[in-house]
C-alpha cells in the first residue's frame, strides 16, 4: 500500500482518539502498523489509546516499540516513566527510566518530579523530598527563562 494510505489510517486513529472512541482509535491505528512496522506516530498513538482505556500493558508495549524506533527519544520516555510509577509493579522500570532520562537532559523538572513519586512510593521520604526539590528547582529556572525572553520580547516589540 501507498504511504499516504497509511496516513490515512492514523488520522482516522487520530480522530477517533479525540473523540475518546479508543477501540476504534487503536483499530485504525493498528491498520497503519500492519503496513508499516516501524511508524513511529501510529505506535505512539496506539500505546495512549491503550492507556487511556486502562490496558495499560499494551500500552507499555507499544510504547516500549517506539524506543526500538526511536531510542532516544525523551517524550516516549517521559510517557513511560508516568505510566510506570502509578503502578507498584513498574517502580523498577520507573527509576532505570527516570535514570536514562535524566543523564540525557538533567534540565527536566518531569523525571525529578516522578521520582519523587517513586522514592514516596517505597517510603524514602528523605530521597522524595530531595528529588521533588530538583524538579520544582527546574520548573522554576524554567519559568524564570519564560519571563525573561518574554520580557525581553516585550521590549523588542515596543523599539
């Protein structure tokens, strides 16, 4: 089949996504798959459809499928790590996850804020207020840089 066929069949994954029709969603969705192993889009979308109708273990697959695609990409990985630590069975995977992302991107409030989450989760209340601390430390230095270029946007627009 032609590619565009395919991107036929994820916009309509898309659609029934929004309108918070899973099944139909992953149904399409999976009809881009078949044809194309390794479309990145259509398995991201398949694996928040599973989420989002609380089959969480597919979702994790298809999720973990995008990694293959993509190894590197830190949005699949912020998506896995939420999963992950709102389940005490995947608290494991959550901190390996958290770790990876955080020596790829050590500005990102998410994967401090998660493991927060964890370390709460397993009553390291020490290490969860120390991790919470970074992320909220982050969140700040970014809101901080927002201000800043948009003031400096601001003076910009009034020369």
């Amino acid at each position: 089949m032609k590619p565009d066929v395919i991107g036929v069949y994820i916009k309509q994954g898309m659609c029934y996504e929004k309108m918070r029709e899973f099944d139909e969603a992953i149904s399409h969705l999976l009809k881009a798959t078949r044809r194309d192993k390794w479309n990145f889009t259509a398995f991201y979308k398949i694996g928040l459809c599973y989420i989002r109708n609380n089959m969480k273990t597919e979702g994790i697959e298809a999720l973990k499928h995008c990694l293959v695609i993509q190894p590197e990409n830190l949005d699949v990985m912020i998506k896995l790590t939420e999963v992950y630590q709102k389940e005490d069975k995947y608290l494991r995977e959550a901190e390996n996850m958290i770790k990876k992302i955080i020596s790829k991107d050590p500005s990102l409030p998410e994967p401090y804020v998660y493991l927060g989450k964890v370390l709460d989760k397993r009553n390291d209340n020490q290490g969860a207020l120390e991790a919470f601390k970074k992320g909220l430390d982050r969140l700040n230095d970014k809101a901080a840089k927002k201000t800043s270029s948009d003031s400096n946007a601001d003076k910009k627009a009034s020369i």
